[in-house]
C-alpha cells in the first residue's frame, strides 16, 4: 500500500512538471524549484486528523488526535492544515498579468541552493521528518522564555511572509507563510539546522504548477534558514528538545494550552472553549457541523481528553476538537482539585437591587455637561474625529492600530467609542432587553444581578488612541481623565431606571489614570493587547466585592471567612494586538513582560474556582486573563474570592460577554435556586454592533 501512494505522489510531480512546460507559454514562469528526491507526505508521528474527507479549504470541522501531550504535538495539531489559519485574498487581484521575480527569494531569509519542492529533497531523516514544529506559536514560546536566538527565528519567519515577488500591494498581501520548522543534525559537529516549510495561499497564481505535495490545496516549498541570519540555533534546539518536545503536560495544563489558543485566536476568529464534559457533539451543536462529523462522537476519557474549541470566523459556526492523550475504557479521570469548601445554608432571599446611587451621579455628569446627551457629544467631538480619522487609515484586514507610547488598540474599541447611542441599535442589537430579560429570569430564583461593563483601554488612554506613534497627543491631552464615549452613560442611566443595578468602573478607572497620567510601573491595561493588567483587574475586585459585602444575605457567608494571600508571577508575551497590526508594523513590538498577582489559598494551593460557590462571576475573556492562562490563578475571580473570603465560580466565554449566559443556563434553571448573586462582567466594546446579536 505504501509503494503504491509513494508511485501515485511521482506520477503528481511527474504530471505537474508537464504542466510546467506546457503552460510557460501563458505568460507565468514555471515555479523555478523542483522536486528533488522522491516525494514524501509530511506528517507528524503522534498526531492524526481523526475526520474523514477532512478538506482544508471546506470543512467546518477539524479533529485531532494528539497521543502523546508535549506542547509542541498540540501546537502542530491546531496550526498544521488548519482551515482556521488562511490569510483572506486580497480584494483586487494584483498579481494578474505580472511576472513575479524569484532571483533574491524571501530577503535572504532561505539559504541560496537550498529550495526544493519536496521535503524528499531535504536531508531530513525519517525521525526528524516525523517531528514538524508549528513555527507560529514556537517562535511566540522562545520569545517569551527568553530564548537566545528567538528574534532570529522570528525575523526569518517574518522576512517569508514578507515576499512580494516584485509584485504590487506591498508585504500586507500575504501570499505565503513560514508555517512550519524542522531541526536537523548534519552531524560531525556541525551546526544544527533549522528547515522551513512555506506553504503559499491557494489563491496566488503567478507561477505556474506550484506543487502541492501534501494534497491540501495550499502548495509548498521547503529551504534551510540561512544560519548567516539565523545564527547559533543550538540554544532553540535544546529549547524545542528539551521543554517544547520533551515535557508531557498534565491536564490541567492541556486544559489551560486551549484557554489560551481560544483566547489569542479571539479576535479573528471569535473563537471560545465549549463545555464537553457530557461528550461531543452535544445537541447543541450546529447541524452542518454535525454532519460534516459524519457520525462521529466523542467522549471525555473513553477517547482521551477532550477540548473543543468552537468559532465563528465569518458567520458560520467552525470547530476544532482535540483528542488529547492515550484513549481508555473507563470514564474520564478525576482531576485534582481544591479542597471542598462548606459553604453555610443561605437562608432564601428577594434580590435587593440598588441602582439609584448610579443614576444620581450619572444625572449629575449630564448636568455638569450642559444639560443633554447632544451638548456632551459635542464637546469630545475634536477627539472622535482624531479617532475616525485613525481608524480610516487602517488597511484592508488590520484589527488593531498603533498609538501613543507603545501602546495598541482594538479597531472595535475606537469604534464603540463612536459608536452613539447603545439604546438606539436594531432589533438585537440592543442589549437592554437582553440584559432587563436576564434581571427577571434571575429573580424569579431569588439570585441578584449586577451588571459590570469593563471601560475600553481607549476611553481611558484617549490621548493615545487619538496620535500615531511619534504624533503630537498635546491636543488631546485634555481628554484624560474625563468621559470620552458620553452614551456610555446614557447607557447605564436607561438600565438604572429599568431597575437593573450596575457597577460603574469607569469614574473609578479615570481617577486612577488622571492620578498617574504617565505611569512608571504598572498600568491599569496591558500595552500591546486588549485586556486590563493586574492592577486594573484588581482595582474593578476591590469596587465589585464593597458593593457584595452590602448584601444581606453575605452576613453569613462573610463570617467566617477564607483566608488567602498572593504571590508575584511573571510571564512574558505577545499581546493579542500585535498580530492584528498592519504587517508592516508587527515587527516593531517586543513581547511585553508583566507580573500577576495569584492567590493562594489557606491549604497553600493556588485559587481555584467552585460550582457550588452561591456568587456566580459571568464574563468574557476579562475574566479569563490572569486567571485561566498566562500566570493563571490571578484573574478576577481569584481576587474578588480573596476579598469576599469565599471562592466563586466562573462561568466564562472568549469574546462571548453578551450571550455567556447560555454556558449557565445550561446547567438548567433549577441550578440557580442555589445561587444568591450573578456579576456580569464584560468588556463595554461588545455593547456596540455585537457581531453574534444578544440572544434574547
């Protein structure tokens, strides 16, 4: 069987070069590197596409099996082939017509002569053919382990995807990418190498018979990075052997890998974990995608550990399912956790909401702002057309800009800010019945809400969303510190009088920034992404759990409370802007080093959520960071349990705030007869043009 696939690959090759010839007379060179050596499939031992009829241009759905947990076999199995990681085609088709100019190929990045069509042509062994490395989030790892040599590799990465061949659009036309790396040992003491798999879009044509080895409608090309450019790459072998290769991760840790997948992926493909612990697919699941399943079910420890991880990149629902581990025959093993907490009988209660302190001050604002919403609209009217004009200079396909001071925003943001009135959206648009719907459905069970919108990174630095990098942010200075997005608080006026109680965390945000206007250390949101820090996340746990303590049904839970403390934890990376920028601008940003602050419980063990907590923290990734990724233990939740005294449980979703209410509701109405209060925090940006509609 295998000599029969290895003779049919020969005879593809053989054919493409035919095709080669015959059509150099259209005008398209023939693609100037051929095979060399027999044609081989690249593959990864310990991973195995589990669908059938898989296609990496149709499907909706990807399953991997990854049987041995190290980090560098659950990277390769979410980047290799995946349908999630294409760049769009440009809008107008700039290469039509033109030659492209293969004499000076990817800036030097690729050493000359060592280009080849097949990864046959490479002096690869069989053991380290069998051992890809998804270079994307490898190169991300080193950077943020402080690896010698990883900028090195990110510049050869960065230099592949910037190859224009000569033709028009600039490198922001992404026609091939650096997608996966492969070290080889030549021996007698020579240098390690590091090859380069590049797999160009399906879509770019202007050579002619580009080889498609693999199959996957995106052709390849393989080449030895130039170690003129690359350097020693002893240190990012023994990295890659070492940690990213040798350590198995346990499931706690598989578990927080795909928090963090889900998370970086967010922002181009509102990508969120889904809940597969009854197994999956779940009645719930899309019925396009359960066909393309075609039959197939899965379920937590019969077929492994199980992370689903749900998108919807384009309006259509996507998954990818790993299948993480050894499968057995028994049910899903126990994982350990935090010791059992006993929280007392809560007698039952009537939500007290209080929304009247809110809109005082709010009524206050307007006063002080000439009376009505148009006469405070006009007076930052100078700042929202610096951010207009900001966001239309952005190019086709970029989601986040450059500001002031090295710090990046999202695209959304500055378009919430402009975004007007939040009540004044169509049809589910709006979130206000959503939100007055989700108050009534809570009461009914006893259970308060507090609603808690998190201020965007750019109404608290405006100045710096407002400038370019280098501009002049004097004329906007004035706007730190003050209300720049004035239906913001019409917003949260129109809830307070439908009698839904809000913690406002804007007044307290703006204080803190007017106090520290340049800060030295730590600033409330993390410069290259879109989510607060440490410092910001704690100061909203502090404002949320004064408001909780007020309650009269905390006075017993309050009595006799848990006692926890923190401890430092660094961690270094990439923001989740960098990668939206412009692709001119990506290299400009250094990973960002920041310290969190985990808390750690009597037992001495780091916080952990409940389910049987009666305080329920809903939210999107606000109150994911910190606590189920990067340093872990240190988000929200962590905090707001280290001030209440008590542990809560977290039910969140990536880039979902407005609709995470169904992850609870799934657990049935009953559920929440044992629940006293439902915090809902969620970023503000999402109150404007959700993409999904808030589900009513």
């Amino acid at each position: 069987m295998r000599a029969d696939r290895t003779d049919l690959l020969r005879l593809v090759v053989f054919c493409l070069g035919l095709s080669a010839a015959a059509t150099c007379a259209t005008g398209r060179p023939a693609f100037p590197w051929r095979t060399k050596g027999s044609p081989v499939v690249a593959t990864r031992a310990d991973v195995e596409t589990v669908n059938p009829g898989y296609q990496r241009e149709r499907s909706q759905l990807l399953v991997r099996r990854v049987r041995r947990p190290s980090r560098a076999s659950l990277d390769f199995a979410a980047y290799h082939a995946n349908f999630m990681n294409a760049d769009p085609p440009p809008e107008r088709d700039e290469d039509a017509g033109r030659r492209p100019d293969a004499s000076h190929p990817f800036d030097g990045a690729i050493a000359p002569g060592s280009l080849t069509a097949s990864i046959g042509g490479t002096p690869l062994s069989a053991e380290e053919r069998a051992h890809p490395l998804a270079l994307a989030p490898l190169v991300e790892l080193l950077e943020a382990k402080h690896v010698p040599g990883a900028e090195r590799l990110e510049d050869v990465v960065d230099r592949v995807r910037a190859e224009t061949w000569g033709l028009p659009g600039g490198p922001q036309v992404v026609r091939q990418t650096a997608s996966e790396g492969y070290l080889h040992d030549p021996g007698s003491g020579r240098p390690v190498e590091v090859w380069v798999k590049i797999e160009f879009a399906p879509w770019f044509h202007a050579f002619a018979a580009l080889p498609d080895e693999d199959g996957d409608g995106f052709p390849e090309l393989y080449g030895r990075a130039d170690p003129k450019m690359l350097g020693d790459a002893t240190a990012v072998a023994r990295f890659v052997r070492d940690e990213y290769e040798g350590r198995l991760l346990s499931p706690s840790e598989v578990v927080a890998w795909g928090h963090q997948l889900a998370s970086y992926w967010y922002p181009s493909y509102n990508t969120d974990l889904v809940d597969a612990r009854q197994g999956w697919p779940a009645a719930d699941t899309e019925p396009d995608v359960r066909k393309d399943a075609g039959g197939l079910h899965f379920e937590p420890g019969k077929d492994g550990q199980l992370i689903v991880m749900r998108g919807k990149p384009a309006g259509k629902a996507v998954y990818n399912v790993f299948l993480v581990g050894e499968p057995s025959a028994g049910e899903a093993p126990a994982q350990a956790g935090p010791p059992a907490v006993a929280f007392p009988k809560l007698p039952p209660s009537k939500p007290t909401p209080d929304a009247a302190p809110v809109a005082r001050a709010i009524r206050a604002e307007l006063a002080a702002h000439g009376g009505s919403w148009a006469a405070w609209a006009k007076q930052v009217a100078p700042l929202h057309a610096a951010l207009e004009h900001r966001l239309a200079g952005l190019p086709a396909g970029a989601k986040a800009l450059s500001g002031g001071d090295g710090f990046l925003f999202y695209a959304r943001s500055l378009s919430y800010v402009l975004g007007g009135d939040l009540g004044k959206q169509h049809g589910n648009k709006d979130p206000i019945p959503a939100i007055v719907r989700f108050r009534d459905l809570l009461a009914k069970h006893g259970v308060d809400l507090l609603f808690v919108p998190v201020p965007t990174k750019a109404e608290i630095f405006p100045e710096r969303a407002a400038v370019a990098p280098g501009g002049d942010a004097a004329p906007y200075a004035r706007f730190v510190g003050q209300v720049v997005n004035p239906f913001e608080r019409k917003f949260l006026l129109e809830l307070a009088d439908k009698g839904v109680e809000t913690v406002d965390l804007l007044p307290a945000f703006l204080a803190e920034r007017a106090r520290d206007p340049s800060p030295k250390g730590e600033a409330l949101y993390q410069a290259e992404d879109t989510h607060w820090t440490s410092r910001g996340l704690e100061l909203a746990a502090r404002l949320v759990a004064e408001r909780v303590r007020r309650y009269p049904w905390y006075k017993p839970l309050g009595a006799h409370p848990r006692r926890y403390e923190t401890k430092d934890a660094s961690f270094t990376r990439h923001g989740d802007l960098c990668s939206r920028l412009p692709e001119a601008e990506q290299a400009k940003y250094a990973p960002e080093t920041l310290v969190g602050h985990q808390v750690i419980g009597p037992e001495g063990a780091p916080y952990e959520d409940d389910p049987e907590s009666p305080i329920v923290l809903l939210g999107d990734s606000f109150t994911g960071v910190y606590q189920l990724m990067d340093c872990e233990h240190a988000g929200e939740s962590a905090h707001l349990a280290k001030d209440l005294g008590a542990p809560l449980d977290l039910v969140m979703s990536y880039g979902g705030g407005p609709n995470v209410r169904s992850k609870l509701l799934r657990r049935g109405e009953a559920a929440l007869g044992d629940k006293k209060l439902v915090i809902w925090m969620m970023t503000a940006r999402d109150l404007y043009d959700f993409s999904e509609g808030w589900d009513r």
